[in-house]
C-alpha cells in the first residue's frame, strides 16, 4: 500500500516542535480522536520511548503498540507501530523544517509494512482514513503548539 503524508506549518520554532514531539506522552493530547486509552514505558523521550493506544471505534479492541525507533534531532523522528493483533506494522516518520517566517514545516508519512489482509482489500478506503485522522491530527497539533504563551 502506497505511503499518506500529511503537512502543516506551525509558529513555532523547529527545535521547540521537535522537542514537543520528543515526548511521545505529548502524543495522546493529538491523537485522541482516533486513539485513546494511552500508556506509556520506555524512556520518555527519544529512541526506545513505548506508548499502548486503542483504536476509538465503536467496539473496537484494536490496539496498537508504538515504539520510536530512531530520532536526528532536530529534524526526524521515526515510529513504528504493531496492530490488529500483529497482522499491520507500521513506520510514522515525523519530518521538520524550518519555515522563512521562523516556524516549523511539519510533515507526517505512514507507510505500512505489513498490512492485514482485510486492510488489502480496500487500499483506498484505508488511506483516506488514514489521511482524515493523521490530517485532523496534525490540525490539532498546531493548534496545541500555537497555543503556547499566547
């Protein structure tokens, strides 16, 4: 399946972005539209950070386990996650730039190493999924950041 990215600016500096997205616990605050029920182990940040999420669907007992696997700071940070009971594996690479008016470029691509077969079937409705949930995550990221001493 063909990889989703997604992009924002944020006013933000990149080194205060990257140091927000360092702290896999921060994660939670954006992510809880489609994950909830976080835990965390590990370090707190950086590689080796762990965090457990579900899958906020109705009567869904879809977890999914993410580790942070590599970090150049302050420019990448890579994660990659095991679901639907080890049957999708996934790497979400958060990518940083720095904008000319001082912000930080943010962009967000999930590739699937390994997916399900009931995710094979129906690759466009998969990825637009993907696209809404990590698009309004990203939204709600900037949001959170900008929202930092004003």
């Amino acid at each position: 399946m063909n990889p989703v990215t997604v992009t924002t600016g944020i006013a933000r500096p990149r080194e205060e972005v990257f140091e927000f997205l360092d702290d896999l616990s921060n994660h939670a605050g954006f992510l809880d539209h489609f994950l909830v029920d976080w835990t965390f182990s590990g370090p707190k940040r950086g590689v080796g950070a762990k965090g457990t999420a579900r899958v906020s669907a109705p009567g869904s007992q879809d977890w999914t386990d993410f580790e942070v696997v590599d970090s150049d700071r302050p420019e990448r940070i890579v994660e990659e996650g095991v679901g639907a009971k080890g049957k999708r594996r996934t790497r979400g690479t958060y990518y940083l730039s720095d904008r000319p008016d001082g912000g930080t470029d943010v962009a967000f691509k999930l590739e699937w190493l390994e997916v399900p077969r009931t995710e094979r079937l129906a690759p466009p409705l998969t990825r637009l999924f993907v696209r809404r949930s990590n698009g309004k995550a990203l939204r709600r990221l900037k949001k959170q950041l900008e929202k930092i001493d004003s």
